[in-house]
C-alpha cells in the first residue's frame, strides 16, 4: 500500500471488501473500526477526536485478532469485534463472547447476516437477510467504567445490507473474567447489549 494519505483514506472505505471470507487484513491495511475514541473518557474529561487517518490494522485489532494479544480494556474489544465482524472472523468474535450469551451457532454458516439478525434482534423488521453486511464504519460514543471488572462501550455501527443502509446503536456490556482454559491473566468478553433507537 501506498504511504500516500490520500491512498489510505480511500481504502478505508473499500477495505471490507478486499477481505475474503473469514481471512484477516494486510498488516498494513487500515484498520476497519478507524481507531475510533469516545468523545469522553470514563473520568469525564474530553479524551479526544477519533483519529482522521485510520491505523494500521497490525497496529490495532490485528493485535488482538490475529496476535492473540489481551485487549487492556473493553474499549479495545468492542472496536476489535467491530472489525472481526467486517472480516468474518467467527472464531475470534466466539472466543471474546462469554459462552453463557454467545449463540450456539454463531459463525455455522457463511451468512453473517443471520448472526446480526440475531445480535440487532431486528431479523422481524429486516426484509434483507440471505445478503452478507457490508460494514461502514463505527463510532464510539461512550465508554463506562463502572468497576475493576465491568464495562460498557455505547457505539453506533453503520452497514449495509440489500443497498440498504441501517444502524446499529448499543450500548455493550463487557466483563474481565478468566477464560476457562486460559490460566494466564482474565480477559475482557462481550456480554449482551441494550439497542438504543437513534
Ligand atoms: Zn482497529
């Protein structure tokens, strides 16, 4: 890829559409959830603008998704599941869900969009399922922390599907918990979420 900001910037917008099912990004690619920040850190102070140029996918989700590395708050996840999404990246999403609330059958077959059916709970008011998502990009609005092991990140997510463009607002919550057979230190995992009309 090109250095040329110009260059980068464009591919944001057409970098879902050069993964391939279930594959992961060039390490040099521009990360899909452009290292979106809240407006307002957890202490309240103003944390800063989302950055304009996305970073480098190896920079930011590719740690967690690819490398393996824990996400040191549940921040991290959201925006890493943000992008596991865009690339299909099924067993990721599993592994940072907690097992109680993840669905049995998440990833069982290649259209995402049954999972998002289910994660938006809009499959009823959603004429478009059979088509896979395209995903657009993401905003973090919030991000809560309310104690030494829960969180909850309030994002709104913008796709595609059929031509047709939806949001997906929530409010997610996050738990630092050990992961049954990871005996090294706990990791954050997604938990449910509440859908906000926005
Ligand atoms: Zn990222």
């Amino acid at each position: 890829m090109s250095n040329d900001p110009r260059a980068i910037q464009n591919a944001t917008a057409t970098a879902t559409d050069n993964a391939p099912s279930g594959g992961r990004l060039r390490a040099d690619a521009p990360c899909p959830c452009g290292g979106a920040l809240p407006a307002t850190s957890p202490r309240g102070d103003r944390e800063g603008k989302s950055p304009t140029l996305p970073p480098r996918y190896a920079d930011c989700c590719g740690r967690y998704i690819d490398r393996g590395d824990s996400a040191p708050s549940a921040l991290e996840l959201m925006r890493s599941r943000y992008t596991a999404y865009t690339l299909n990246a099924f067993d990721y999403l599993r592994a940072t869900w907690d097992p109680a609330t993840c669905p049995a059958d998440l990833g069982a077959d290649d259209h995402a969009d049954h999972d998002i059916d289910r994660h938006t709970r809009r499959r009823d008011a959603n004429p478009d399922h059979g088509v896979t998502p395209r995903w657009l990009g993401l905003d973090i609005r919030s991000h809560w922390i309310d104690d030494d092991t829960h969180q909850r990140v309030e994002f709104v997510a913008r796709y595609k599907v059929g031509g047709r463009a939806h949001r997906l607002h929530e409010i997610s919550r996050f738990s630092l918990a050990h992961v049954s057979d990871d005996r090294a230190a706990p990791r954050w995992r997604y938990i449910d979420g509440d859908l906000l009309e926005s």
